[in-house]
C-alpha cells in the first residue's frame, strides 16, 4: 500500500520539476544562452532555404499563366505593328514635305510656279509613260514640263484628263525636247529617245566642239518649257564622215522611271 501511495507522488514530483524548467528556460536569460549555439548554426540553412524558395517561386509557371501571357503577347505584338506603321507613315510624311520644298525652292530659282503630282501608274504599252494625280483641275495642260525636285526634265505633259495626266518620258522614241549644250557655243540640238531605255541628242552642227561630260538642258526654243533645265550629260561623241550634223549619247543623272513625285512647271502667263 505503501509503494503504491508513493507512485502517484513521485509522479506530482516529476511533473512540477519540469513545468520549473519549462517556465526557467522559456523566460530567463538562461533560455538564450542555451539556444543561441543552436540558432548560429541554423542561421545560414535558413537563409538558403528562404533564397531557394524565392528562386522557385520565380521560376515561369508554363500552366498557371499561359493563357494570359498568351493575350499579353499577342497585344504587344499589335502594338508593335502599329507603332511601326505610324513610324512608316510619319518617315513618308517627311520625305514628302522635304521633296516638296526643294520643289518649291528650285521653281523660286527660275521664277517659275509648278503643280506638285504623284506618280499613281506607269504605262503597260510600248509608249513610256507616267500616270500622275493632278490634271486639268489644277492647271496641267499639253505640252508642259515635268520636272524632278532638282529640276531635271523627265519628260512633257503628253494627256490631259479632269485629274490625271499623262507624262511622255523623254526616254521615249517620240519625245523630241530642243536643247542645247553648255559649251562656249551653245550648240543647239534636239534630245530624242532610244527604245524607252536611253538618250540621244542629234542635229548638233558638226563644226561644234564637242566632249564627253558636257552638260546638256533645254533651250528657249519651246515657249512651254522653259530654257536651262538639266537633261543629263554627254557620255558619247558621234561624227558622221560627210554630215552637217554629229549626234552624241546622253545620260540622265537619275533613273527617270523610278520618280515618285513630280512638278509641272506651269507658264508665267498661265494661272493655276
């Protein structure tokens, strides 16, 4: 009986003795010192696990997103394509603006008003023409000039309509443009074209001196074009043994057929 009533008192015993530890080391300093070799230690695995964690965390999620992403992209890229189509728009805008005053410069040079068209269509016959967007509306009428933004002659106004025209290249076998040459002389001869690809000038008097490199433009001789605009330069002489005449091979400084926008050089007694 004995033993037995001293169990359940040692048992009371033990319990009080560890709820006295328990309360020493959850408030004493005692706690701290104890632990804090052990917290030292565990100090760095915690800090790799929380970077790891973080790092798992951040990684692309390929099922929870993809639908979004997906949508998210697709608007980037509509984005993308509109920002470059405003750019292409805004880049085509300048170069207009920028042709269109060394237009207007090179007509106030000459004391010559002009009508700036575009080019909208080429010829699918043998004649070498150019379809352009202003017409009898604006001024344009048979026979006058059309010019480049440096004023180079690509041909004359050969068609009239309400809003269109139609320009004869001078590269074309039926164009005949009076010019002349810039020498000492003057020497006077007409540009003809060959097949649509080339120039010639014929009927240059034989006596005149003539040289690769010179300069050839219009002369005053048609009343709807007017006199000094640049044709190209000579890159061939031709003397014909027993002619009164020499003819030489001309070159066009640009490529005619590849204009995009064009001035027809209206006449001073013309109104627009």
């Amino acid at each position: 009986m004995r033993q037995s009533a001293r169990k359940p008192a040692k048992f009371w015993f033990i319990l009080v003795t560890f709820l006295i530890l328990a309360i020493i080391f959850g408030y004493s300093s005692f706690r701290n010192s104890f632990f804090r070799p052990l917290e030292y230690l565990s100090t760095p695995f915690l800090r790799m696990s929380y970077s790891i964690g973080q790092w798992i965390h951040d990684l692309p999620r390929p099922f929870q997103d993809k639908k979004s992403l997906v949508s998210e992209n697709d608007a980037l890229r509509a984005q993308n394509e509109k920002l470059l189509q405003e750019n292409s728009l805004l880049k085509a805008l300048q170069e207009e603006t920028a042709v269109t005053k060394r237009m207007q410069q090179f007509l106030n040079s000459i004391n010559s008003r002009g009508v700036t068209a575009h080019v909208i269509g080429k010829s699918s016959t043998e004649k070498k023409t150019l379809l352009i967007d202003k017409g009898q509306d604006q001024g344009v009428k048979k026979g006058l000039a059309a010019i480049t933004e440096n004023g180079i002659l690509i041909g004359t106004v050969s068609d009239v309509q309400a809003r269109t025209s139609h320009i004869l290249l001078i590269t074309d076998s039926s164009q005949n443009i009076a010019a002349k040459i810039q020498n000492d002389l003057s020497s006077p001869g007409v540009i003809k074209g060959e097949f649509g690809l080339a120039l010639s000038m014929q009927l240059i008097p034989q006596n005149d001196q003539v040289e690769k490199q010179q300069t050839i433009v219009t002369s005053a001789l048609d009343p709807n074009i007017p006199p000094n605009l640049l044709i190209g330069t000579i890159t061939e002489v031709i003397k014909k043994e027993g002619s009164v005449f020499q003819d030489a091979k001309v070159v066009s400084p640009i490529q005619i057929e590849r204009v995009e926008t064009i001035s027809i050089i209206i006449p001073a007694d013309e109104s627009l």
